[in-house]
C-alpha cells in the first residue's frame, strides 16, 4: 500500500504518471509543460508560450481544478535537446517542441522540416487530416508521443551581412539550417553550416561563429536577432522553410490519465490550433517591422525563388530522407500528395 510519504516522494520526483495509484484518484494532478522559449503571461509574449499557457489555464478550468500544468520557459526545466527524450521516457510531461529536434532519435521527424516540401499554412495544416497525418501520428505514437497540437510556421533568414534570397545567394557563408535536410541543402548552395537551436542562433550570429541563421518569424523576433542582423528574408509571402512545432505529450503520462482528463486535453489541444496558426502568421507580418525599425534591409521570398529551393531539396534532402527507411519513404510520398 501507498503510504503519504511514498506519494508526496513521487510527487516531488516523478512525472505525472507517477503520481496515479491507489489513494490518489481524487487528488488533484499537476502536469509540467516545458519549452525553450521566452516566457511572458497569457496575453503578452511569445505566442507559443502564450499557448503553453492558455492550455494550462483552460486545463484547470475545464476539469474543475482535477488536473491542472504549469509552464516552464526558457528551458528552465529541461535543456532543449533533452525535451523529447524526456517526453518519451515520461520524465516531461508536456513540450512545445520543434519536430525536427527528434531527428537523432527519431530520423522520421525530420519529415516536419523538409525544405519546399510545405510551402502555405493551408498545405501544411492539411496533413492533420490526410494519411500524412495519421501516419506521422502513429509513428509518434509508436514512439510514446502524443501529437496534441498541430502548429505550423513559416521562417526566415536573418543575416549579418547581405541579403540570402536565392540558393546562389548562400555561397560561402557559414548558416545555421534548422534540420538536417535544410542543411543539405544549404551545403549543395555551397554554404557551410551550423547546427545548433534557435534559442542558441543570438550567440552564434553574435560571436560570428555563424554568417546567418533560418528559423520562424517567431523565433526571429523573440530571440531579437535584429540587434545581430543587417538583412531579413521574410516567408510571409512565400517560403521553402515551413516547421511543424506541435504540442507534444507523453503517451506513458497521457496513459495514465482518467478518461475524462484525456477528452479534455484532446479537444483543448485541438481547438489551439487556431490560436497557433493566427500567433504564427501574425509574427510572420511582424517580423518585417521589427527588423525595419532596427535598420535592416528585408526582402520577400516569391514563389520562383522558392521553387529553385525545392529543386535542390527535391535531388538531395529529399532523396536521402526517403532512402533512410520504409517509414520514412512512405511519409515523403504521402506528404507530396497534399498539394499547396
């Protein structure tokens, strides 16, 4: 039997499946939500993280205070490239987390990051409902995560020096990519690059250690790489950078809920997505005026200049991650199926 010291040491030690057993149907849970981004409140500040928190709020309201979740920015709980694992291990209990930071374990994931292959929020947020959807759900499942969120973002290069419109454009320069296949391509533009997360893009462009670096509007405003920058190219027209940063939750602490908890969690993640996709194509408007109000040059991205992105992604990145395994060439294919 559970004693009360045994559950308030689990409580203190453990995720949230921990804390389910014998004596504590009642008991209210807490459930800890971790991302790497700025933290500001519900109504200010990075919408991602306005998200984390509108999510937690509508938690807590919706069962009665039963099951409720704090927010932890900035990485504050768990290092950024340690967020995954910890959800698939149980250790987290909830990320926002850009997919493609599950390609070393899961070499799928970077399907959520494929240069050219999402090129609207229209096309991208489509998948949800198509086989691409349900196959890349399954595999996360598979894999002990939960997709609670489908969020879509459209990204841009910032850049110390000159303007990084055309593939051309790229040469020489060192470029932090976002995914292994952004890469890829960058390195057949004849770019070097860099790999680090966004939240690390300020110190690398600060230090030179790298020349530019492509992430979300998002992340281009909040983490204020117009104060390490001369030129923007904007998505906001177009874009061959488009990431899925979902909601993701552990299936081992999801498991372990009521019923009642999960259809709660489900249907709140669900109705988010609107919320996500407004904050995303808000900062994509955003972006540019931030970036002209500190003095640098933006320019938009068009659908030709796009498409010579994709040409290259088409012969390279995406060859390789359909060569990787069967899972991995199936969701290619279904995802070149849902057209823009």
């Amino acid at each position: 039997m559970l004693t009360r010291r045994h559950i308030l040491a689990s409580t203190l030690a453990a995720p949230a499946i921990l804390r389910f057993g014998i004596g504590t149907a009642h008991a209210a849970t807490t459930l800890k939500i971790s991302h790497q981004f700025p933290g500001g409140t519900v109504d200010k500040g990075d919408f991602r993280d306005r998200l984390c928190r509108i999510f937690a709020a509508e938690l807590a309201k919706r069962s009665g205070g039963e099951i409720t979740a704090d927010v932890y920015p900035n990485s504050s709980l768990i290092k950024t490239n340690a967020q995954f694992s910890a959800i698939r291990k149980g250790a987290l209990d909830i990320t926002l987390d850009p997919l493609p930071y599950a390609g070393g374990e899961v070499p799928e994931a970077n399907i959520a990051l494929m240069p050219g292959l999402v090129t609207t929020y229209d096309q991208g947020l489509r998948w949800k409902g198509q086989p691409v959807g349900k196959a890349l759900t399954d595999l996360l499942a598979d894999k002990g995560v939960i997709l609670l969120t489908w969020i879509w973002q459209a990204g841009g290069v910032a850049s110390r020096s000159r303007t990084i419109l055309a593939p051309e454009d790229a040469k020489g320069l060192k470029i932090r990519g976002g995914s292994r296949e952004m890469d890829m391509v960058l390195q057949t533009a004849g770019a070097s690059v860099l790999s680090v997360p966004s939240d690390e893009i300020y110190t690398a462009m600060q230090t030179g250690a790298c020349d530019a670096g492509i992430t979300s509007s998002t992340s281009l405003i909040s983490f204020r790489l117009e104060e390490v920058s001369k030129a923007l190219t904007s998505g906001a027209q177009a874009s061959y950078w488009f990431m899925l940063e979902p909601l993701l939750m552990s299936k081992l602490v999801f498991d372990g809920l009521p019923k009642k908890h999960q259809d709660i969690i489900l249907s709140l993640g669900s109705e988010l997505e609107a919320f996500g996709r407004k904050g995303a194509q808000a900062d994509d408007t955003e972006v540019a005026k931030t970036y002209e109000k500190a003095g640098a040059k933006v320019s938009l991205l068009d659908t030709a200049t796009v498409n010579k992105w994709r040409d290259i992604a088409r012969d390279t990145a995406w060859k390789d991650y359909g060569a990787k395994t069967a899972k991995a060439a199936n969701l290619l294919k279904l995802a070149t199926d849902v057209s823009a």
